[in-house]
C-alpha cells in the first residue's frame, strides 16, 4: 500500500514539476511592491457584493477598507475616538443634538469632493433611517448637525463608529439598497477594488485616501473553506494574515516569521429564556435554578479543556476587565467563580423547595428538573463545554441535557424565545462603557414576548426588570460619571443574581501575522487597533499602518 | 421496441416523482429560513431596528412564501423550473441560484469526474489482473486497497497534504487554480491550464486512493468466477495466447457488472466529492450545497439536488440503454 501510494505520488510531483518548468516563472516581488494576503474568514465562492448594507453578504473589504465610519473606536483601550473622516463631535447639554465636523478637503476614490452633504445624506438613507433622528442638516461644508427626540450619548459608537458613509451621488439612484451589490464600490477608504474571483479579490490602494496613499499598495482577500488551509498557508509563508482558532499557536510562531495576538472581550454565557411572564417556560425560569447552575460549572476546567487555555475569566457585571474597571459597581460582581461550589448550589436549590429524588436529582412537586441545554452542531469549543457543565451540574444534582442542532435550528428557537437554554457568545462594547451591553441584551425594550422576535436589540433571554430599565435610561440620558456608575451598580446588582445571561468565559480571538514581510502590526505596548482581518474598522486601520519590510 | 418505451416510461415518471421530492423535502426541515437571515443581519447590524422594506424583501423571497398555499406555490415552482429559472440564493443574496451553480458545475464535473474515470480504469486493469493472478502475492492488493477506502477520506487528504504540500512544498495547498497568480480569476491561457493541473493532482489522487478499492475488488471477483466458466476453458483448449484470454475472453464478460456500477458513480460526479473541496477549498458544487442546508436555503439547495437529480438520472439512463446494447439477455427478459 505504501509503496503503491509512493508510486502515483511521486508520478503526480514529476508532472507537477514538468508543468512548472512550462510555466512562466514568476517574478519574486520585491519588498516595494508586495501584496498582503489576508483571509479573514472568507469561504469560496465569495460573493461579489461591496454593499455597505448588505452586512451579512457583503464581503470583509467593503466594511472599513472602502467604506468608512465617522470615527474609529478602539475596542482595546479606554482612549477617546479617533477622527476618520470626522474630525471632532459634541453633544448639547441634553444630548439631542450631535454637532460632528468633517476634516476639509476630503475626497471619494473617484475623485469627487466628500462633504457634509454626504454624511448627511447617508444618515437619511436606507437602513440608517431612525425614527429618533428629527433631522440632518449641513451648516456649512464641514458640519454636520444632527437632532434626536431624545438623549443619545450613548449610541455614540453606532451613530459615529459604524455607520458607513456613502457617496450622495452614486447612492441617490440607487432605489432597491438591499438587492444592490454594489461591484464597483465608490468609497472613501484607504483602498479601492481592483480584481475579483470567486476565489480571491484584491484591493489597491486609494491614491485619493485623505493621508495620503498607504504603504501596503496591494491587499488580496483569499477565501477558504478550512481553518486547516489557512493555518497550512500561513505556515507555508502563501498567506500573512489571519485571524482564528489554532490549538497550537505554538507550532506557528516557533520560526519568528510569525506572530500571535489573543485578545479575549466576548462573553460566552448560557442564555436562558428566563421570563415566565413573556412566555418562556421551563426550571430556568426560576432565579434559584439559574444561581445553582451558575454555582456548579468548573470554568477553569472549561476554559482548559474546551478552550485550548485561551479565554480569559468572565464576570456577571457584563464589564470588560481591566478596560471598563470605573463602571465596576461591588468588586464581587467583577469575577465568576472558577470552580465548582455544589454545597452552596444544593443550599440555594433547597432554599427555594426543591428536594432531592432517589437518583439524588432535584425537583419540586413530585417533577425533577430536566432542562435542555444546545449548541450548534460542530462549534466543538462550545459543544464540549456544554458536555461539561452536564457532568458537573449532574454532580450536583441538576439535570441538564446536551445536545447539538444544525446552525439552522439554533438561530430560530433562541430568535423567537422557544428554547430553554443554550451556549451563546455576546457581542462585547465597542467603547470603554458597558452600556450597549446592558441596552442590547438587558433591557425591557429590547425584548418580545415568545413567538416573536425582537423588533430593535438582542434581548433573547426575555430578560425584563424594572429597576433594571430605569437604570438603563437614566444612564442613556447623562453624561455625569457619578449617576451612571450609580446607575450601572443597579443594573450589576440585579444582572449578577438574576443571571439571564449565565457567564461562563470571555472567548479568545486569535489573530496571527506575518512581521517578517510587513511592520507595523500592533503589540501588547501598543494596541492601536485590534488586529483581526475580519473586524471592520479596526483592521481598516491596521492595514493603513502596515509598511513592507524592505 | 418494447423495452426502450417501458425505460422512457419509467424515467419519465421518476424524474417527475424526484423534482416533486425536491420541493417538499426543504419545507419539511425545522427551522424559517427568513428568521434566521433576518437574525443574521440583525446581529451583524449591531441590533439596530432593521427598516420594513427590508423584512418585506427577505420574507418574500425565501421559499416559504407567507400567504400562499402548499399546492400555489408548487404550480408556481414547477413554473419557474420550466422558465429555467432556479431564484435566488438567500445566504448569498441576491446571486441567482442558476449562476452559482454554473460556476461551481464545471470544476466539479471536470475534476471529480477525471477522477472518478481514472479510478474505475485503474480499478478494472487492476483487478483483471490480480484476478488471473488468483492465489499469488498480488492478492494481497485487495485488503490494501479496501483499508484506502475505509480510511476516512479527510483524514487521508489531510495527511497528504500535510506531507506534499506543507512538508515538502511540491504541491499547491488549496484551491481549484493558484489565486496569488491570477488574482481576476480564471483565464485562457496556458499558464493558468498548468496551474489548475497542478491544482487538481492532490484533489484527484485522494479521490482515486480512496475510491479504488471497490472497483478493484469488483472486478477480481467477476475475474476468478468468469475465469471457470466453460467458454475460458473452451478458449485455453484451443491454444489461444494467455493474453488474449484475459482480455478478450474473461475481462469484457468479467467488466459487465462493474459497467452498471460505473453508471451511477458517473451521476453522481455532480454531487462533487463535499468533503475533498471542503478540505481542498476547491470551488465545486458539493460546498454549495453543504451551505444551502447549513443556511437553509431552500433556492439553493432545491437548485443543487435539481441538477444531482437530473444527471443522476440521466447518467443511469444513459447506461440503461448501453447495457441493452452490450448485454442483449437484458432486452430480452428484463
């Protein structure tokens, strides 16, 4: 067998290399002229859509590369926006107004002047309309004014650092902007299109980009169905940048050519249709059952087993450590225990009434807790940790059942409220402020009873509280430290008993890349940006302070 | 006569029965597919409200049209199908299903079908010769052969490429072509002919290891058995060549059953090896059809099972007719 394999092999490489001598051979490229190979997530064949609304089929370059927000916000520091083609902004006193100036002189890769009739065009276009927006007005050419019904401080980030801002003059005829693909995309990032495959696109640089033309004259965008590819082409030195899961790092980095950067800030939770009065039903209803479940999950052996050792510990407060440490209301809410406490699991559990059966199983009223617990199927970091918190939870007595379902399955049970637990990642702050946390996944409003989906928010837990929503809007309506850090500690005290939102691990994300071809990647001493291929703006800004290496 | 009506009759009938399938089939999946697009894009919109328009667009094209009965939107489908128009893909909105599947159809065909010949070819020489070679050291080919293709074939493509292509660099990694080369995509060239050989030589070999085995064994069987029918006897007696024998005489009567399997494996070249472009990223029809029903996208996956279903049957239809011609008991009682 060997042998015979050895055979057609080796026939198969000599044909290879008689071909290659047919071949053109190809001009190494000089450190001048190299192109950046990214995947950032792309599988084959890639969609040729560069529609900046099309957020879930547009590809990755359209989203800060073409298009850019007002301002940049790091997700990784506490510092204040940085100015992409806004230059300043203030709020009234109220915060209903929002007064931004553009920086002079822009220009779109096509040329054309990039004034505030654009910024303002684009926030009354398409999905950027908003019932709260009264209107938009351009004073002069560098300002923009724009007035809400009510105060606004804290959809900073949305308003500012993702909403895309598009050309009035090729969008104004454009009717139908979520059939549009948009293949020549006029925007004013730091690169513009220049092929696209099924395959791979490659980007160029802008020559009208507002800095001036960046060093990184070429980006190609590759698609690929496995992470095994990416990992093998990385290694192989055919692809510099990328940003996922690899065990191993290690085996990666070992010849210096590459490096690696693991930020963790999205918070893996169980989620829990938590709210009888919506509709949820189910034993997770019962805050006593959440507590307990919260009391027996071994994160430290989750984090190992099923993580690789690579998130950071999560904590019930919904803030991102050591970044947001001046929201942290009570310290004890800014860490979830680590290992498993079944002696107080049993005493909450008890407290509330429920018994122990013959197998030692609780329940109450003669019915033992059963609560189902689902992932999607091949998501193997979240399916393992679901398989452990069964076992330990069965240790303790609580009956939990893991089971797999197809991505399909996943999304409409937790969209419409019929499910009774799940593994689910959220979406952590863009800005060192926990608020669009609480807004998105806490708030009454963000909620719909079960059977429907949320119109506006990604409450799926059901998760309704009243001093919880009063809190949420009177730290929307301030910009006064002391009421919101009051404000949140209620929100935190309240969330970290209540737990709709089970807090297991922040998740890791690993982005791996090249410094021996290009400098200028960010570093633990400087964390301009996060570098991951598939993150917007952030990577947009990356790319802009890379430099070939001679 | 007779029996070419009845085999029309037949097809006729089944084609019918099979694009009926593909209707139901999707509908009857768990799951909306428009709440989890809109789900998507709500995420990915960072929770902000999503205009009416655009949940008026989505809900209206994704195959459960909301208001319509079963039996509407069945007349409306085999409508469509008639107008050669197979919609539009939701995960990949708004690309037309007919142009996806366009793109991916001929590298699949060429590739995976390429493959699929070499293998049934190598197959069939191979085990017409351990077949006359019965009881010697060759037999030993068989169990290799089969631990090939019992050997999970990611497993294998895995260790392949680990080897040629990380460890020793001779051959390309992934892809149907080398895109750092040609960055606008495929062209007409000669440079790009050699590329893409280049390309499918890992892809196909992995295809043929683990797919020979069958053929193989197949045919050595239908070998030894032809080998002691009376007319070999008859043919040694009369003192033809030991070549001849085997080829003329034992192998084309020993052939006749592998042909009928040989059929089908053809229709199903369309259904593109899934795990080989997974693992390959090679831009064929099987990863289609892997994210239609990962998506749920009923245009999609309808589209691909539609042309599977058609070649499927054509291919054995194809085959029904040869074996008629090659096997005339068949015309006769069958």
């Amino acid at each position: 067998m060997r042998k015979a394999t050895a055979v057609i092999a080796a026939g198969a490489v000599a044909l290879s290399l008689a071909l290659a001598g047919c071949s053109p051979s190809s001009q190494a490229s000089s450190g001048g002229d190299a192109v950046l190979r990214v995947w950032a997530g792309s599988a084959t064949p890639i969609n040729h859509n560069f529609n900046p609304f099309a957020v879930d089929t547009a590809v990755h370059a359209t989203f800060g590369a073409i298009y850019e927000p007002l301002f940049f916000f790091n997700q990784l520091s506490s510092d204040a926006p940085v100015g992409m083609i806004g230059d300043s902004y203030e709020f009234n006193e109220d915060g209903t107004v929002l007064t931004v100036k553009i920086k002079p002189d822009l220009k779109w890769n096509d040329g054309e002047a990039l004034t505030a009739d654009d910024v303002v065009f684009t926030f009354g276009y398409g999905s950027n309309k908003s019932d709260k927006l009264v209107s938009a007005e351009a004073s002069d050419e560098t300002t923009v004014v724009l007035s809400y019904t009510e105060p606004q401080f804290t959809s900073a980030s949305l308003t500012l650092g993702s909403t895309w801002i598009i050309p009035q003059h090729i969008w104004e005829s454009i009717d139908d902007y979520v059939a549009e693909t948009n293949t020549e995309p006029v925007g004013s990032g730091p690169y513009m299109v220049k092929d696209f495959s099924d395959a791979a696109y490659t980007v160029e640089a802008n020559p009208e980009f507002r800095d001036g033309e960046v060093a990184v004259k070429e980006v190609q965008y590759v698609g690929l169905d496995s992470n095994q590819s990416a990992q093998d082409l990385l290694t192989t030195g055919k692809i510099d940048w990328v940003g996922q899961f690899i065990a191993n790092p290690d085996s990666v980095t070992a010849s210096g050519d590459i490096v690696t950067m693991n930020n963790q800030q999205d918070p893996t939770t169980i989620i829990t249709c938590s709210n009888a009065d919506l509709g949820c039903t189910g034993p997770q209803t019962d805050p006593a059952v959440r507590q307990a479940i919260n009391l027996v999950i071994d994160r430290a052996s989750i984090a190992e087993k099923a993580f690789a050792g690579l998130p950071a510990e999560s904590n019930p407060a919904f803030v991102l450590l050591p970044r947001d440490e001046q929201w942290l209301g009570d310290p004890a809410n800014g860490e979830s225990p680590q290992s498993p406490d079944v002696t107080a699991a049993q005493a909450i559990l008890e407290e509330a009434g429920y018994t122990q059966d013959a197998e030692g199983f609780y329940g109450k009223d003669g019915t033992t807790i059963e609560l189902d617990l689902f992932s999607p199927d091949g998501w193997t970091d979240y399916n393992d940790t679901a398989k452990l918190i069964s076992e330990s939870a069965a240790d303790a007595g609580i009956r939990i059942n893991a089971r797999t379902v197809s991505d399909a399955e996943y999304w409409t049970p937790i969209g419409n409220g019929d499910f009774q637990m799940a593994l689910y990642g959220l979406t952590q702050s863009l800005v060192p402020d926990p608020y669009s946390n609480y807004d998105q996944y806490f708030f009454g409003k963000s909620t719909a009873k079960v059977g429907e989906s949320p119109i506006a928010g990604q409450n799926y837990s059901r998760y309704s509280n009243a001093e919880v929503d009063a809190a949420i809007a009177a730290a929307a309506g301030t910009q006064d430290e002391a009421t919101k850090k009051a404000a949140y500690a209620t929100i935190q005290e309240h969330i970290a008993s209540d737990l709709p939102y089970i807090p297991v691990v922040l998740n890791a994300s690993q982005a791996f890349f090249n410094v021996t071809k290009f400098s200028g990647w960010p570093s633990e001493s400087d964390l301009y940006a996060n570098p991951l291929p598939y993150l917007s703006v952030a990577s947009a800004v990356v790319l802009a302070n890379l430099e070939p290496v001679e | 006569m007779n029996f070419y009506v009845r085999r029309v009759a037949f097809y006729i009938v089944t084609l019918w029965a099979a694009i009926s399938l593909n209707f139901f089939l999707p509908r009857m999946l768990p799951g909306d597919p428009a709440a989890i697009m809109l789900g998507k894009l709500r995420r990915a919109n960072g929770g902000r409200p999503l205009s009416e328009e655009t949940v008026q667009t989505i809900t209206s094209i994704l195959g459960a049209e909301k208001g319509m009965s079963l039996w509407d939107q069945y007349l409306a489908y085999w409508g469509r199908l008639l107008n050669g128009d197979l919609g539009v893909s939701s995960t990949r909105y708004p690309a037309p299903v007919g142009d996806l599947i366009a793109s991916a159809l001929p590298w699949t065909v060429i590739l995976v079908g390429t493959a699929t010949v070499i293998s049934f070819g190598l197959g069939l020489f191979i085990g017409a010769w351990v077949g006359w070679k019965r009881g010697t050291a060759l037999d030993h080919l068989v169990p290799a052969t089969t631990l090939l293709q019992s050997i999970p074939y990611f497993w294998l493509a895995l260790v392949l490429v680990a080897v040629f292509s990380v460890q020793l660099g001779l051959l390309p990694i992934v892809g149907g072509y080398d895109v750092f080369e040609f960055p606008a995509g495929p062209e007409w060239s000669w440079a790009f002919f050699v590329s893409a050989v280049q390309h499918a030589i890992l892809p196909a070999t992995t295809i043929v290891l683990s797919s020979i085995g069958g053929w193989l064994l197949g045919m050595r069987n239908m070998m030894v058995s032809t080998m002691s029918e009376d007319y070999v006897v008859t043919a040694e007696a009369k003192g033809l060549t030991a070549g001849r024998i085997r080829t003329r005489y034992a192998a084309r009567n020993a052939a006749i059953p592998s042909l009928a399997g040989f059929g089908i494996a053809l229709g199903f070249v369309v259904a593109g090896s899934i795990v080989m472009e997974q693992v390959f990223s090679y831009p064929g029809i099987g990863k289609l059809m892997i994210q239609a029903v990962q998506g749920l996208d009923y245009a999609l996956m309808q589209g691909v099972f539609l042309v599977i279903t058609l070649t499927v049957l054509a291919a054995n239809f194809i085959m029904d007719l040869l074996y008629g011609l090659i096997d005339p008991r068949v015309r006769h009682n069958g």
